[in-house]
C-alpha cells in the first residue's frame, strides 16, 4: 500500500442540544415513545410552516468561531429534496450556496481544512426489521436541529479520520451544543474516500461511505475501503463513484443499490424562511460567552502550570474534568503554605488522573466523588508531608463517604504521619546512640545502612512517621563529624 | 337577500331586526337551494346554527364579539381543526385537519360563523375551478360558465348569497379572477400581511389569504380582523394593519377622489375584450370628473410576468407538494398484493393517482426547471425578473398611489373552453400574476355587466402594506360605477 | 425548445410520478410549448439583477427556543391511511 495515498474528506453530522426542534416548537429530546414529539410542523402536515429556532443559529455560530470559520452575515435556508418516507415533507431544510459557517479549520496535529459547516434539520426513523411485511415509521426525530461539518480532503488515513471526529466530538461537548454520542446516532459521519498515486496527482474516483456509528467502525471502514480501492487499481481496474455501506458485522463495505445514487436534489432557497441574520454584535457577544478550548487549555497546562503534555491532555479530554482541575488547583492556590504553581498544579493533577478519573470510571453516573475544595485540602495534607502516598489513596477513598477536611479524616483514622523534625530529632538521636556498631559501619563507608536506621525510626513511631524527612534527618547526623 | 353584506346585517343585528340564527338559516337554506351550483365541499349546518345561537345570546347581554353573525365560507385549501381539507384533490381525501389555519382562528375568535368550505381548483392550480375532484362549479350569473378560479367556490358562494363572505387564495389571481368572473369584491392582501399558517402551500411566496365579499367594507373588517404579524409564519410581515375605516364614511370617499391613479397601457393592449376595455374607460372618466388624478404610467415588464410566474410557481409548487405519498396521511393506493414494494413504485402509484392532470402537469414542470442543469436558465432567470417587475411596480408608486387595471382579458370563460389548453389558460392570467410577483395588493370590485349578464370587474392596485387607499378608491369607484 | 419523451420520463421519475406511453408524448408536447414560451425571458439582460426569493425585507426572523404543547400521538397517527401502536406503517421498503 505504500505506493498510495489514501485521501479522506469527511462529512459529519451533530445533533444539537436544543429544547425544540430546528424548526417547530416541539420536543426534540431523545428517546420518547415513537410519534410522541410531533406536532403538524413535524408531520409535515399541509397548511404547516417553519420557523427556525434561534438556539440553533447560536450553537453553529459557537461551533463556526471554535473552528476559525468564517461566520456569514447572511446566509440561506434551502431546500434539498428527496423522497424517503421518513421524510415527511419530500424535502429536508439545509443550506446550499450560502451556508452559516465557510473556511475554517480543526488542527489535529496537522491542520484539517473545513470547507464550511451549515444547519439542517434531520429525518425520523424507518423501522425495517419489526415486521417482515412492513415499514415502521417513528417521526419523533423528525426536524431535530443538526449541523453538518464539511472537511476538504485533507485527511490521509482511516486514523487521522478517527482523530478529527474525536476532535470534533470534544469540541461540541467543550461548547454544549451536543453530547457527540455516536452510538445513539447524536454524531454521525460519511467519509469520501479515495486513493492517489502520488501526493501531487490529481485525486482519484471516491467512493461515499455511510453507516459507521463509532469511532472504530469509521477506522475499520475506511482501512477496508482503502484496502479494497488499492485492490482493484493493482489488478488494474477503475473505482466506481458509488456510496457504500459498512456492514459492522461482516466487516466490509458494499455497495448501495446503484439504482437510487442518481441524485438531483433541486435545491432551491426556501421561499418560507427569510435569511439568516447574524450581526457583528450577535457574533462578538457569543464570542464572548465561548469557553476556553481544548488546544488553548492544553498549552496554557504545559506553558503556564508546567504540566506534562500527557497530563494536560488527559486532563483537557474533557471540559467538565479541566473545569475540576482548574477549582481544585484554585483552592489548593488559596491554602496557606501552598508551594509554587508548578508544583501544585502536578500535585492536584496527580490526585484528578489518579484517584478521581478511576472513581469516575467506576460509577460514571454520580459525577464527581469529592468537591474541588477538599480535593484541594488533600493535596495540601500530601504536599506537606503529614501522609503517605499509600495513605493518599486510603483517605480518598474515605473522603468518599466521609464528611470533613482531609485532615480532620486523616487524624480520625490515624493516617497522619509525623514529619515535624521537634518530633523526629530525639528518636534519632536515640536510635543513633543505641546502635553504635552500626553507626561505625555507616561512616567507614556502608552507606546502605541507613535502611535500618530508618526502620528503628519508623518503629518508634509505630510506622507513622514521615520515611523521607527521617532519611533527611538521620543522612544529616550521620554525615556530621562525629562527636 | 335582504343583508347580503355583513355590514347591513350588523346593522340590522343592532337594531334587533334578525338574529345570527336567522341569518345562518336563511344562508343554509340557499345553500340547499343552489345545490347544483356544486359550490360547497362541505357543510357544517350544526356548527354554524350552534355558534349563531351562542352569539344571539351574547348580542343580548353585550358580550358578542365585533364580527358575530358574519357567515363566512372558507376555500378548501385552508386547514380548519376536525373539519376535513381537501385542496379538492383525491390526494387528500379522508384528511382532517388537527389546527387551525391562523387567519380562520382569528375570524372565528372576533366572531365568524364558519358554514362550510368552498370548492375550488386542485390544490388551487387552476383559472376555471375545473380541476376539481368535485366538478366543476357553476358561475351563478349564467350557468354555462365557469366561476374562474381558483377561489371560484368562494367566489360563487358569496354571488350566489350562499354566505356574507368567503375565505380564498390567490397566488397568481385566484382571488381577483373569479371575483371578477363572478361579479364580487375580492382582496388579494400584501403578501405578507396574513399569516399563510394553515394555508395549503402551492407557491409559497406567492400564496396571500384574502376575502371575497359583496361590499368593499367586507372586505376591510375580514382583513383587519385576521391581519398581522404570526410567530408560525416567518414571512408575515411586523407590519402594523391600519384601522380600517368603519363603514367607508364619505370622508373616505373624498380622501379616495384626492388620489393619484395610474393606468399602465401594458395592460390595455391587444387581447382585451372592448366591453372590458370600454368600462374601466368610462369610470377612469367619472373618477377624472371627481377630481383624481389619472395618468398613464409603464409597467415595461409586464410581458414577462406570466414566464416568470409560471417558473417560479410550479418550481415552488413541484417541491410543496412532494410531502403528499400517501404514508403518512391522504391517498393511499389499494396494496397490488405484492408484499414488498419498490419505494419509488409506491410513491409513483399513490402520487399518480391521487393527483388530477394540471396537478401533475405543474409538478412535471416545476421539477424540470429545478433538475440539475436547467436551474440557471430557469428558476434563477426567473428570480431576477421577478426583480425587474417589482422595480416596475416601485417606480409607479413613486408617480401615483393606485394602479386601474383589468382583470381578465376574456369577459368569461365558459365550461369546458379551456381544460386541454393548458398555455392559453396560463396567459389569461396576464393581469394578475405581477402583483403575486411583486408582492403588492389587489382589490377587484364589479363596475358593471356584459350583455351575457356576465360581470365586468376592474383591478386596483396599491404600495405594499396600502390596502386602505385601494379600499378607499374601491369603494368611491363602485359608487362612481353605480351613478 | 424540445423536451424529449425521455426527458419526461427522467422528471416524472425525479418527481415519483408515473404515465402511460401516451401521456409521456402528451406532456413533452406540452412542455415543450410551455418551456418554449418561457424563453421569453432570455430577451431580457439580468446580468446585473439580483435574484429576489422574497417580496418582502425580512431577514433574522427567529422563535425563541422554547417546547410548546402539541398534538398527540392519537392525534398525529389518526390521519394515516395504516399504523402499527403507535407507529406509521407503510409498505415493507426495499433500500
């Protein structure tokens, strides 16, 4: 495959979060009973007219300024027409020529180019497998707000193509315009995919594939596409323009019935649905109400906290684990005798990657197990000195479903350690003046030693003393010139 | 009849001389009497005797809303709650709507008695109300004649005295037409200025709501009352009605003489019946007399306004009525017995059958000049001619406040005349397609009757959102036509 | 202009709409005068015409994004011609 260039263009598709539908007011929310949120509009009933949802300008211009892209001040609503009987008017609103957002871009990595996003409202649901004489039809998705990203053939692998949805999602999640869930359909893709000879040739036939509804089949599809193109220019064959569908269980593409591919879709701007408007003051207001990105935040976490690029990603993943970090590093800020940024933001990054993201991933449903603020008094009890790291991981676990400061838990259940060098300094005078062969070993030259000291140390505090600040103690003594 | 207008009769309510009862029996009783006009597609005797009786109640105890004992018929294309709508189409037999068209909520809530709707051409396509699922229907002048159409129920309806006022649509002279054809007032609002919600779409940006009555000042309480502003129609305009004046006072009239009337010579020219051309000579005379000024006034494009409407208007219809298969609702094909059917054989059969020819001959042609390489040459080209005519328009208005104009170019078409020659019917809307193209309203009024006892209407036309002043020189003209 | 019998036939398609050999030549007679008769407009240079979707000025025009009650479900599947609980059924589709 090495003497190809594989060249992708994706097509994907967002639902919105909004209350009501794209273009009537009624629900657009997720899984009620079938035909429960339809109103005439919806039905596409005669008599009924559409009126977009303001939201649903808001969420494309957010998603239009996230991406870099130019935001129109006008653009077009039309109509793209095709008959499916889940689509009840015969034709779906979308934009055509003018659409909301044009030129903007995703980097990955490498910068991907969009060649616009624009607004369209989605189609019901055909049940085919529920009567083997019949077709269902469930509406209730019917006008359900969506926008469709457009990439120009700017990818180069079935990874690449895995990566920018994955981009795509978080950056719709980061802007709570949708919850990109791509099993229940809320993100969707089509790839365009074909294959060259060379960088600089002109791009070869491309084939439409459809139906991958999650990260892995998108990847899965294309390498079989890719696979299957290659196949067919080495024995010399041309690929047919032709819409494929990936088949999830046999793990293949196939082709469509070529019969309903011929598409003249007559697009014509609706004569119902006056421009869209989007003045220099909406945009610069929703600018404002923008959250920080994932590629802003990631640098700032490198550059300014002096993080690990590995944990400002994990951290960055998503918006509402960054936003935690950020209070818990703020708190932490705010305690006194706090160190330096750096080493607190790794201090609660530490604890946020460990501790909580495995809490989370047990019960992802109950949100987050302990408040930013005592996540803070932890990593404060842990960068002073007075816990150990094994101790660290017992008192989350109490903080858990135990009310109180991490130190008030900590001393009810004796997790302290004694790291105060008042404390500390007679029991290693004693433990020095009653070993004194070992002493002798120690300074003509068995450093290793020192373990044991440390361990009459510890014992004396029945194990609760700070190992670190012992060694630092008994390292000093020992080093001294002797008496 | 003895209160063949609302106004007479309000008057006559007022003074306690009959009753909404009365007056709804009375108009039932003639219904049934003019059965073989074929006018109404249904009647709702019940209905309109129960709500007369509800408002006789409340004229004793000053309750009554401002247009109670107004019997209105409404066209078969507009959407009334549980009543059946029918666009007289097979397509749409057994339908029944579940809302109310906006204009016929806001009627019915200031008091109108709806007695039952009114047949009309197919989904409104049509200048004779021969393309009716029902037949024909009668013009009441002289039976051997159609009504025009499309409205030409409505418009024989209130002819006939079959109710005070009826509801019709006009998208390209639907309402002046047969108002004129059947000798009554009718009203093709500003587009705009009444919400087309509940409307059967045929052409979306040319469809207008408007009323068909015997006195001018009919005319204007319907449109105060169901005018304005409608969250669910994006194209009705936040332009504020003017009052109408009450009664068309004599001040009224004098305001009419005090106006400047153009006549555009583009819509005198060959073609015209002389009897036609004659009358709205000799009345332009007696409004010169009253003290109006009248000048000549060019309106270059006329010519093309029927290319231009007929692209736009059948693109526009082809892509409205694709909502009608038979799946959801309407006509449904009986199964053939096979139990899987090809999608597009399911659509082609319902659609075939349910439609009538000029239907499906509209949907051929609109569908032609959206498909893929024709759009430029067509529906563009038409776009902007549509511009060139309202620039004819805007430049008049700059010189004069209402346009004289004829109707129709025929003083009648009789039965049968013009079913297989769908062009010559087209270009017999030549005086009425440019207002729907350009947007502007129309009020036709009778001013007098051809030796058949045919009627002769004559066409004002006024600026947008200035129906007052066509209502105010209407009303002077009928008294002019009269002396 | 001349509409072919297999141009008809490509629209009637795009249009799911079917007709007899004799209305296919019927309707591209039609057609073809109708089509023809709007070439007129090519008399006319509107090289520098926009082209106007709307009558009227109105641009932005938004609704709140706000759920209303609606009809139900009784109500949206009392029209169908067939339905299964509370689902539209049609005929079995063949993709």
């Amino acid at each position: 495959m090495a003497s190809y260039e594989t060249v992708i263009g994706l097509e994907v598709h967002c639902q919105l979060q909004t209350h009501s539908k794209a273009f009537s007011p009624d629900s657009a929310a997720f899984g009620a009973r079938p035909n429960h949120h339809v109103d005439p509009v919806s039905l596409g009933h005669p008599g009924t007219l559409p009126v977009l949802n303001r939201r649903v300008v808001d969420f494309a211009v957010r998603l239009g300024l996230a991406t870099h892209s130019r935001i129109a001040p006008r653009s077009v609503l039309a109509r793209k027409h095709y008959f499916y009987p889940d689509l009840p008017k015969g034709y779906q609103i979308s934009q055509f020529e003018d659409p909301i957002c044009t030129g903007g871009y995703v980097d990955i990595g490498r910068r991907i180019r969009l060649t616009r996003i624009h607004i369209e409202e989605d189609a019901g649901k055909s049940l085919h497998d529920q009567d083997p004489e019949s077709t269902l039809l469930d509406l209730n998705r019917c006008g359900v707000p969506l926008l469709e990203i457009v990439t120009e053939p700017d990818l180069r692998s079935a990874r690449e193509a895995s990566l920018f949805l994955q981009k795509v999602r978080q950056l719709v999640r980061y802007l709570g315009i949708s919850d990109g869930n791509m099993e229940e359909g809320s993100l969707r893709c089509d790839a365009n995919v074909s294959i060259r000879k060379a960088s600089r040739a002109p791009l070869g036939v491309k084939t439409e594939i459809k139906n991958m509804n999650s990260f892995r089949h998108v990847e899965r599809a294309i390498e079989y596409e890719v696979a299957r193109q290659v196949c067919v220019a080495k024995a010399g064959g041309t690929t047919r323009e032709q819409t494929m569908l990936w088949d999830p269980i046999r793990q293949e593409t196939r082709p469509m019935r070529s019969k309903e591919q011929a598409h003249d879709y007559r697009y014509f701007p609706d004569p119902d649905l006056p421009p869209i408007v989007v003045t220099p003051e909406a945009c610069a207001a929703i600018k404002a109400t923008l959250p920080e990105l994932p590629d802003a935040r990631h640098t700032r976490y490198v550059t300014d906290l002096g993080l690990p690029a590995y944990d400002a990603g994990v951290l960055t993943d998503e918006r509402p684990l960054a936003d935690y970090f950020e209070a818990v590093l703020a708190a932490l800020l705010a305690l006194d005798g706090a160190p330096g940024v750096h080493a607190c933001a790794k201090a609660a990054s530490n604890l946020v990657m460990g501790d909580v993201l495995r809490a989370l991933k047990a019960n992802p449903s109950a949100g987050f197990p302990v408040s930013a603020q005592r996540l803070a008094s932890l990593a404060h009890l842990r960068m002073s000195g007075a816990i150990s790291s094994s101790g660290v991981q017992e008192l989350f676990m109490l903080m858990m479903t135990q009310k109180g400061t991490a130190k008030e838990i900590a001393m009810r259940h004796n997790l302290l350690q004694v790291s105060d060098d008042a404390a500390l300094i007679p029991v290693v005078a004693q433990v020095l003046a009653a070993n004194p062969m070992q002493v002798e070993q120690y300074r003509s030259g068995k450093k290793s030693i020192i373990g044991f000291f440390i361990g009459q140390v510890m014992h004396g505090f029945e194990g609760s003393a700070d190992p670190k600040r012992v060694r630092v103690l008994l390292s000093k003594a020992l080093d001294s010139p002797a008496p | 009849m003895r209160w063949a207008t609302f106004g007479s009769t309000r008057a006559a309510l007022a003074r306690g001389e009959t009753t909404c009862e009365a007056v709804t029996t009375t108009f039932l009783r003639a219904i049934a009497r003019k059965r073989h006009l074929n006018i109404y597609t249904y009647v709702d005797a019940e209905g309109a005797l129960r709500t007369a009786r509800e408002q006789d109640r409340q004229l004793a105890t000053g309750e009554a809303p401002p247009l109670a004992g107004l019997v209105l018929a409404v066209k078969d294309v507009l959407c009334i709650r549980n009543w059946p709508v029918t666009c007289a189409s097979r397509m749409l037999d057994g339908f029944n709507a579940v809302y109310d068209a906006t204009a016929v909520a806001r009627l019915r809530r200031q008091g109108a008695i709806l007695i039952g709707r009114t047949n009309c051409d197919e989904f409104a396509m049509g200048s004779s109300n021969e393309n009716s699922c029902y037949g024909p229907v009668l013009n009441p002048r002289n039976e051997i004649y159609a009504p025009g159409g499309s409205s030409g129920g409505s418009a024989a309806a209130v002819a006939a005295g079959l109710c005070h006022a009826a509801l019709g649509t006009d998208t390209g002279g639907s309402i002046r037409q047969p108002a004129a054809l059947c000798g009554v007032v009718g009203l093709k609002p500003t587009y705009g200025r009444v919400s087309r919600y509940g409307l059967v779409a045929f052409a979306s940006s040319f469809d207008c709501i408007g009323p068909l009555t015997n006195s001018v000042e009919d005319a204007a309480l319907i449109l105060a009352a169901m005018a304005g502003v409608d969250e669910r129609d994006a194209t009705s305009a936040p332009v504020p009605v003017a009052p109408e004046p009450v009664g068309l006072t004599d001040a009224a009239r004098c305001a009419g003489a005090a106006l400047r009337v153009g006549v555009p010579k583009e819509f005198f020219g060959e073609g015209l019946d002389s009897t036609i051309r004659c009358s709205i000579e000799a009345i332009l005379h007696r409004l010169r007399a009253a003290g109006a000024v009248v000048k000549d006034v060019a309106m270059p494009h006329t010519r093309y306004g029927i290319a231009t409407y007929y692209i736009l208007a059948t693109a526009e219809a082809s892509s409205n009525l694709g909502r009608y298969d038979g799946l959801r609702y309407g006509y449904r094909p009986a199964p053939d017995g096979r139990k899987r059917i090809d999608l597009h054989a399911l659509y082609a059969q319902a659609r075939s059958e349910g439609f009538g020819k000029e239907v499906k001959r509209r949907i051929m042609l609109g569908t032609y000049v959206l498909s893929s390489g024709y759009y430029d040459a067509y529906y563009a080209k038409a776009q902007r001619v549509r511009a060139l005519i309202r620039e004819d328009f805007d430049k008049a208005f700059q010189e004069v406040d209402a346009l004289v104009t004829p109707v129709t170019p025929v003083p009648g078409i009789k039965l049968g005349s013009m079913i297989n020659s769908p062009l010559k019917m087209y270009l017999s809307d030549i005086y009425t397609v440019t207002a729907n193209l350009a947007g502007v309203p129309g009020l036709v009024i009778p001013i007098g009757a051809h030796a058949s006892g045919l009627p002769i209407g004559l066409q004002l036309l006024g600026r947008p959102f200035d129906e007052t002043h066509l209502f105010r020189l209407g009303e002077l003209m009928m008294q002019l036509a009269k002396d | 202009m001349t509409v072919s019998v297999e141009q008809v036939r490509y629209i009637a398609r795009l249009a799911r709409l079917a007709f007899s050999p004799e209305e296919e030549r019927e309707l591209a007679e039609e057609m073809s005068a109708i089509l023809g008769y709007m070439q007129t407009l090519d008399e006319l240079d509107t090289s520098d015409v926009m082209p106007m979707t709307h009558v009227l000025d109105l641009a932005g025009v938004v609704r709140e994004d706000v759920v209303q009650p609606s009809i139900t479900a009784e109500e949206a599947l009392r029209n169908a011609p067939d339905s299964c609980g509370d689902y539209f059924r049609v005929p079995k589709v063949i993709d």
